[in-house]
C-alpha cells in the first residue's frame, strides 16, 4: 500500500478535532449511499419493465419474422417452404397473413387488424397461454373462429360465452369494381376467446384461420410474414443466413428486439436519461464531500506542512486527499449497494411498491444485472474524484514548515 492512501485511511477513521467534522463527513457519506441506491434501484426497475415487456411481447412476437422488403403480401411454393421447416435448429415455422379490416359484432363497428394464422402459430408463440376469456381455436366442426385481442372485444362488446352471435368481417377489394357490385368482400367468424397481451396488440388484432384471410383478400397463396421458433441454442443470427439463402433477396429478416425496435430504443433512452438526472442529484449532493474535506486540509494544514518538510511532493500531498475523497465515495458507494440490495430483495418478495390502475402486474418489476453495478460503481467514483479535486489542490498549495534557526 502506499503513504498517502494509508494517510489518507488514517484521516478517515481518525478522530478530528472538531465534531462539526464528523457531522459533514457522516452527511457526505449517507449523501453518497443514497444516491449510490437510487442509481442502482433505477436501473433495475427499468430493467424489470424491459424484461416484463420482452416477456409479453414473446406471446405474439415469434424468435424470426421474414417479410416482404416491398409490397404487403408475397407467395411461397411448398418446396421452399418445406426446406426452410427442415433447417437445423428450426422448431416449428408458421405463414401468416395480416391487412386492416373493419368488424362488426351487432350494433358494434370498428376497425383493426384480422391476422390469419395456420396450425402451427401456438406452436411458434405462446398466444394460447394469453387466453383470458374462452379458448384459442380457429376452427370448430367446420365453422371459423376468431380470438380477439381485449380492447377488440371491449370496444365491440363481444360476449365469447355466445356461440351463435358471429363476428362480421369487411375487406375491401383490390380490384376495381363496378357500381354493382359489392365493394368489399365479407365473411363472418365465432368469437372463441380473448387474449391479453400487450395493449397495442389487444386493441388491435383478430385472429382468424389464415385460409379465411386470404378468402377476404381473394388470394389463396398470399402471406405477409414467415414466423419461426428455433430449438435451444440457436440464435437467429445463425438460421439468418441459411433462409435468406432459400428465399432470395427481398425480403427483410428480423429478430424478437427488432420487431420492436423504435420502442426498445426508447425505453433504453428514458432508462439512461433517468439515470443521468439522478447522477446529477448525487454530484450536488457531492458537495457536502467537498466541504468535509476541505475542512479535514485545514485541521491537517500542519501536518501537512511537515509531510512537505519532509521532502514530500506536491503531488503526494494532492493524492492524499485525492484517495481520502475515492474512500469516502467507496464507504458511501458500499452502503448504497447494500442499502439497494435490502430495498430490491424485500421489492421482489412483497412487492411493497404497487401500481396505481390496471396493468399486467402489481407491483413494480425490478431486476439487478451486473453490469449495472460496474456502472454506478464508475459513475460513484467518477463523482467522488471530481469532488476530490478541489481541496485536494488547496492542499497541494499549503507550504512547508520553515524552520528556524
């Protein structure tokens, strides 16, 4: 160890000669500590929400989605698709078929999105496992289903219970038509059950049978998207180029965080602006460090004039002072983590935190990763250096003892 940190660890813990000193100093430190957890219970909380989300978004949002880089739909022959459903590593793929419709559920109206699906969707998401009201079905002895999203079935008041009352669906024609005829197509489907995953989900999406979609759009090979779910210890880093390779190019391939890009960018941007304004918080509460130490230079100011006496440098007297500010961010910085980790473990067990109105859970989410202490650790210490310098400088300045003859 060298002398000015164990100097500087003797400044610490020494008693001073005025208590005034130890009451700025323990104010600094509890500052610190404070600051130290609420940068670490901030980060976690947003974590907690990226993980819930992520979680909610996987019901629907399949591993790999492959569309179309131009136009809506695309068509796929069976060879093609049977060869990319035989790639290593691929579970299960399902075609999906997605276009705005308008739906009516007796005197009810509204518009939103019909998504037909195959056999293998619940295979490749968890949909069924969202089911709230009813069942996941398409098809019943003949007859088509649908499985609406919550805020469908609210704002249509679909009653599931009724197996009688159908769901009627409008989609208009591509093609040009005469005054004649009618201008959308139309077919009706038995509301099965009610999903609930995510709100941009449920107040939009129907899903049906993809062969009652492509009857509306008047394509019986249409498809909008390729969905896949891949084995474990796959990546869709490594099935993305064995499927670009089958289908060509255009076509754009993207993975569970890509679908939902914009919104996960965004969530990082308010997670990392939350943790700026909350490390601004603690350099202002930095200045109580700032004022303990430069009262410990002046109750020191003599022995430093000795240690410069002595042959110190200048240089050595700053890195005393320097290391006595790095130790007492580090005794705060400690007790914040201890502190964060007390709040996050009685947090995730009682959920002593809740959330006001309706929502997907209770309490707050929160989740630590370690990443996150590496982080604030730096942002703690960066702090406390930044603090530091200021008496450290004065320090630096104080002359040595002269002596006399």
């Amino acid at each position: 160890m060298n002398w000015p940190l164990r100097i500087a660890r003797r400044y610490l813990f020494a008693k001073k000669s005025t208590n005034i000193i130890n009451v700025i100093t323990g104010i600094a430190v509890f500052g610190i500590a404070v600051g130290t957890a609420a940068l670490v219970l901030v980060l976690s909380v947003f974590n907690g929400f990226e993980d819930l989300i992520t979680s909610m978004y996987s019901n629907f949002n399949p591993q790999i989605k492959v569309t179309p880089a131009k136009g809506k739909t695309f068509a796929l022959d069976s060879a093609t698709f049977t060869a990319i459903r035989s790639l290593p590593g691929v579970i299960a793929v399902s075609g999906t078929l997605e276009e705005v419709a308008f739906f009516e559920y007796r005197d009810k109206q509204d518009f939103g999105i019909i998504k037909g699906v195959d056999a293998y969707f619940d295979e490749v998401t968890r949909i069924d496992s969202t089911v709230r009201e009813g069942r996941y079905a398409l098809r019943d002895n003949g007859r088509e289903l649908a499985v609406l999203g919550l805020g469908m079935r609210n704002k249509l008041a679909v009653n599931t219970d009724n197996p009688f009352e159908p769901l009627h669906i409008y989609l208009p024609k591509a093609r040009e038509t005469s005054m004649f005829e009618p201008q959308f197509r139309k077919r009706i489907a038995f509301p099965a059950g009610t999903f609930i995953i995510q709100q941009e989900f449920d107040n939009q999406y129907v899903l049906t049978s993809l062969d009652l979609c492509r009857e509306l759009l008047g394509d019986p090979e249409a498809l909008s998207a390729l969905e896949f779910k891949l084995a474990p210890g796959f990546t869709p880093e490594m099935i993305f180029p064995q499927v670009e390779r089958l289908l060509g190019p255009g076509f754009d391939l993207r993975d569970r965080y890509q679908q939902e890009e914009a919104f996960m960018k965004l969530m990082k941007i308010e997670k990392w602006m939350s943790f700026a304004i909350v490390s601004l918080t603690l350099l202002m509460v930095a200045f109580n460090m700032v004022g303990a130490l430069w009262m410990i230079v002046l109750e020191k100011k003599k022995d430093v004039a000795i240690l410069k006496s002595m042959g110190a440098l200048d240089r050595s007297v700053r890195n005393i002072f320097l290391n006595e500010g790095l130790l007492l961010c580090a005794l705060g910085g400690g007790s914040g983590f201890i502190l964060a980790l007390v709040i996050y473990f009685i947090q995730k067990t009682y959920g002593i935190v809740g959330i006001p109105g309706a929502f997907a859970v209770e309490a707050y989410p929160i989740s630590l990763r370690g990443i996150d202490f590496a982080v604030v650790a730096l942002t703690v210490l960066g702090i406390g250096l930044l603090a530091s310098f200021p008496p450290a400088l004065r320090a630096q300045r104080i002359p040595a003892m002269i002596r006399e003859e």
